[in-house]
C-alpha cells in the first residue's frame, strides 16, 4: 500500500471504536470536534495569516470570539446529530455534556477575562 494503511483499517477503526455506545466517546468526540471547527473556520476565512496571528485576533476581539464558538459549536452539532439518529444516545450524551462544559469555558472566557 502507498500510504501504509491496511485495507479495511478505517472500517474496522469505525466498528471497534467510533461506533461503540460510550460515554467516555463521546465526551472525547465532544471536545475534539469544537477544535477542529476552529481549524477549518480559520483554513476557510483566515489562512492568508499565520495561525498565531489567527490566535491574537481571537483574543482581542470579543465579538470575533464569539463568531468562532458558534461555528466550532456547530461541529460538535453535527455529530451530536450523527450519534442520535444512529441510535447511539449514550455517547451522544457524552456529546451533549462536553458542549455544555466548552461552551461555559467558553462564555467564561469572553465575559470574565
């Protein structure tokens, strides 16, 4: 194989552990999503600019903060949605829970710092 993956990796990757029943998946999936919303929202409008230069911005702009939640929010929206409608509502409640805290960090962060 050119890229070194064995056939038939990514679905057993998918049966033994993206489509588990699991808490702990769930929040884990919960936390990683936001991040990478933030990574495409900043390839999608912002990759003329260094990512550090992205991270500045970020900081000193509120309202700018906020535009990025809401579209790293929206990740974690999508496969919140993916686990439901398969019927898998205990890592989409790991989902859920992991929103909740991002998004009190996250409005922590905009209104208190």
């Amino acid at each position: 194989m050119a890229n070194g993956i064995q056939p038939g990796f990514l679905r057993l990757f998918w049966k033994n552990t993206l489509a588990k029943d699991n808490l702990i998946l769930g929040i884990i999936l919960g936390f990683i999503a936001p991040v990478i919303g933030i990574i495409c929202f900043y390839f999608a409008k912002f990759s003329s600019m260094s990512f550090s230069e992205f991270l500045q911005i970020l900081v000193m702009w509120k309202s700018f903060f906020t535009s990025v939640i809401t579209v790293s929010l929206i990740a974690d929206g999508i496969i919140f949605t993916i686990y439901t409608n398969t019927d898998r509502d205990i890592t989409a409640k790991g989902i859920f829970i992991a929103t909740l805290i991002y998004a009190v960090i996250s409005l922590s962060l905009k209104y208190f710092i």
